[in-house]
C-alpha cells in the first residue's frame, strides 16, 4: 500500500494553490517550450533524463515545480517557498502534496497539467496523482490513484456533448471525467470505491475551481441506488487479472471479478439508472472465447428495450494482454516476478477458453417513450473500428439522431453530403471507367464505404435542393432503368449512408 496519507482537500489552500500555478504560467505548453518537445515526449515513454538535462542549472520558478511535481523530485525548500508564495511549503504540506524537512520539500504526489480534447475542443486542468512508477523507482502500490492516462483521455473524446441536468462519473478516479462531465451537467455525481481516490478527485474539483460535484464512495451503483441521471460515463476497473495468489490487484484498473464480469455487471444493470433518453458510455475489455466472438458476447448483455451501439478498437491476444498489464503495473521481464505472472494470467485465460480480448467503447441509451402504436426497434449496432478516429463524442451523437429519424420517420425528403465526405476513383490503366469508386470521411469515425457509379452520383447530388425522390428518378433516367428496381436497390444503402454519417437529413 501507499506509504503517505491520501490529500486533505482544503478549499483555501486549493485557491492558494491554483494561484501560484497560474502566476508561474504551470501549463502544458509552457513547460514544453522550457525543455523541448523531445524530452516531454520521452517522459511520456517513463524516461526523465533528457528534461532533467535539459533544465539543468535552470533554478527558476517554472523548472522548480516542474522538478517537483511533473517530475515527483524533491527540490530545496527555499526554491519551493519562492514558487508557491500563496500557499507556502507548510500549505503544501497541509494539502498532503508534500512532506518537507528543514532543506527540502519530497512531494507525495504528482500534479501535472493535462491538456484534453472533447467536442467542444481542447482545454486544460490541473491534475493531481499518486507518484509514479518512475517518481518511485519500482512497481506501483495496490492502492495506486492513477493520473490521465491514455484510457482517460480516450473516454474525454468519445463522450457525447449533450447539456443535462444530472450526471454520474462511477468510479471517477483522480476526478479527471466528473471535471469534464461537469462542463455540461448542472450536477456530477462521482463515485469511488477507494477513499484515496475520492480524496485526489475532491481535490483536483477544488484546485480547478469546479464545485458543481458531490463525492460519495462505494461499489458500481451501490452509492446512487434508487437515483437516475441523464448521463453516466465511466472508465470502470476493467483490466481482466487472474485470482490468483501473488497477482497484484490495483484499485485502479482490477475490479475484482472473474475475467469480463465487471462490464458484464455493468452493462445489466445500468439501465435501471437511467433517466428516459439517458446515455451511458463506458470503456471496457470483454473476451472472445471458443464458442462466441466478444462483441456478441457483449450484445447478448443489454436488455431488450435498450440502445446499444459497440465499438472495438483492438484485440491483443492472451498472451499481448497479459505482458501489457503485467508491464503497466511496473513489472519487466528482467524481473523475477514476470515468468509467474505471466503464467497466472495465460492459466486464467486458459481456464474459460478465452482467444482474444477486446477493447473498445460502448454505448448504451434508454429510449424516450415511443408514441402510441410505434413499433420503433432499438439500436443495434455492433463494430470493429481499428481505423483512426476523430471527434467520436460528435459523431456518435449524429449517429444516435440519424437512427432515430429514420427509426421514427424514414429517410428525409432532402439529404447533403457530409462536408468531410470526399470521393476516391481507382482505375485501371487505359480504362475510363472506375474499377472501384470509395467515399471517405474526413472525420468522425473514418470510414471508407465502397459504392458503385449509381449511389456515387446521388451522393453528389445530395446538396439539399433536390428532393430523394428527384435524385433517384433522374438517375433512372440517366442509367436505363427501370424507376422501382433502381429504388429497391438504393433506398437501403442510402439509409445507411445516413446512419454512418456520409449523408445528413
């Protein structure tokens, strides 16, 4: 376990504190120009050599907190005293940042600016974190509070940007998606089952000035039971960790169940939470196994009368799997502890047939109530996306609308072509005619659908003058034939190039 106390969030030394980060300008582009976009790329490779070197002699204001709190160093308490003149070494302290001697301040914890991107576009806070492994020189402890990681930043991006009432972040960690989350929500619920955690979340709330969240700790849904929200986002503790003797579990990342079961849970009971055209969006693993692929096996959880839409961003092997979680936590294979690790983890894998793991983003949404006699089906939409995306909150929330409105009315009278949307022609040398004509997005989810010379032409035409029915009675006219057949033919595709986002109503 840890060795220091969790932080004491202190409203006042919170605003003490956030005012000299801001006088010293402690953001992320300014710490990058002081030591050069190489050295902080290699910090995020767990390598701080070259900013030390590129900083050395550097006795400043901005190179000492940058020592001390991006790099967890332990910098001289007069240097320390002069940085943060609002909150002082002994305010420092009090916030339990920081312990400190007569010479020196050794920090605690690490507070580091992240910058993020969501649908809105790219902002900044202030985040404060256990130290790293770097910070500590060996494996993290079970009761680690992980800052902004790459699973972190990805659940930011793909967060639909709807304004709601009430939201929930379950299992918030460091705070970091209850503080995005409450950009657009008129109250936050975040949860945790780890008072640490609680306590780095209440803080980072505090140090970045956000007081629309309330706290409350316990397991998944227990601390919010009877309640609804219109918007649940969670990066639960997803990672699949053998039951085994000797196998670290990290509060962070192990939920404590057996292989897949945590977003299983997840994904059953979610609804119950849910307000009528309520979204949940979470992040999560789930396996393959001999008899069934992950995503089906995730489909078969949600409930009937409930949206899903399922995305897969990759799939390692067992054997991927287990080295990369086995390295996150510290371990190499230079150490002794890597060989049994490895083997718990191919073992529990072995035990439930598991092939391959998947990892992606998944979508749930309680319908509004349908009107009298409507017979609208729910989403079902399950995909591989291995492709680079951008912009996935927006594009996730135009998929939802494009369902609905053909759900509940059909194709609109008039459609246009999504701005990003190009067209790429490949033909054989001496040969005039297209082999293969494919329409790209630019944005959003990246997709490239293959279309033959009929649907490319009425994508061309879709500039919102001309109505469907026009569009389509021309190119009758325009390939011989007949009206009906060509209809029979194109609505469907047409339909779906509204629902991947080609086409918009």
């Amino acid at each position: 376990m840890s060795d220091s106390a969790p932080p004491t969030p202190d409203p006042l030394l919170c605003a003490a504190l956030a005012a000299d980060l801001d006088s010293a300008d402690f953001r992320s582009e300014p710490l990058r120009r002081l030591w050069g976009e190489e050295a902080d790329d290699a910090l995020a490779r767990g390598l701080r050599e070259p900013i030390l070197r590129a900083i050395t002699g550097d006795d400043g204001v901005l190179a000492t907190l940058g020592r001390l709190f991006v790099l967890g160093m332990p910098q001289p308490r007069e240097a320390v005293a002069t940085a943060l003149a609002h909150v002082g070494v002994d305010g420092l302290g009090s916030l339990g940042l920081a312990v400190a001697d007569r010479d020196s301040v050794r920090p605690t914890a690490l507070l580091r600016p992240q910058s993020f991107v969501d649908a809105d576009g790219i902002g900044e806070w202030w985040i404060a974190s256990d130290l790293d492994e770097v910070a500590l020189d060996g494996p993290l402890p079970a009761d680690h509070v992980l800052g902004v990681g790459g699973a972190s930043r990805t659940l930011a991006e793909i967060v639909t940007p709807i304004e709601v009432d009430r939201a929930l972040d379950l299992g918030t960690g460091c705070g970091i998606q209850a503080l995005l989350v409450a950009r657009h929500a008129a109250s936050v619920v975040a949860t945790d089952i780890s008072v640490r955690a609680l306590a780095f979340a209440e803080l980072n709330a505090l140090l970045n000035g956000v007081r629309n969240i309330e706290f409350r700790l316990g397991s998944m849904f227990e601390p919010v039971e009877g309640e609804a929200f219109d918007l649940i986002v969670s990066n639960p503790p997803f990672v699949i960790t053998p039951r085994a003797e000797g196998v670290p579990e990290y509060e962070y990342r192990d939920g404590g169940l057996v292989g897949d079961a945590l977003v299983e849970k997840f994904v059953r009971s979610v609804a119950a939470y849910l307000t009528a055209g309520g979204i949940a969006q979470l992040l999560g693993n789930w396996e393959s196994r001999d008899d069934e692929r992950g995503l089906d096996r995730l489909a078969s959880w949600v409930p009937d009368d409930i949206d899903l839409w399922a995305i897969q961003r990759e799939e390692l092997s067992p054997l991927g799997y287990a080295e990369l979680w086995i390295r996150d936590g510290g371990t190499t294979p230079r150490d002794a502890a890597f060989t049994p690790l490895l083997s718990a983890w191919l073992d529990d894998f072995a035990v439930r047939g598991v092939t391959a793991v998947g990892f992606g983003y998944v979508l749930l949404r309680r319908p509004r109530s349908s009107s009298a006699g409507s017979t609208r089906a729910p989403l079902r939409r399950t995909e591989r996306m291995p492709q680079p995306v951008s912009n996935v909150g927006g594009a996730l929330r135009q998929g939802l609308a494009a369902h609905d409105l053909i759900a509940e009315g059909g194709l609109p009278d008039t459609l246009i072509t999504a701005a990003d949307v190009t067209e790429a022609r490949h033909l054989l040398p001496g040969n005039d005619d297209p082999s293969v004509i494919e329409l790209r997005q630019g944005g959003g989810f990246g997709r490239t659908v293959a279309v033959d010379p009929a649907l490319a032409a009425f994508v061309g035409a879709c500039d919102g003058e001309l109505t469907v029915v026009q569009i389509v009675s021309a190119l009758a006219d325009l390939f011989e034939v007949p009206l009906a057949d060509l209809w029979a033919d194109i609505e469907p595709r047409i339909r779906q190039l509204v629902l991947d986002g080609f086409l918009l109503g």
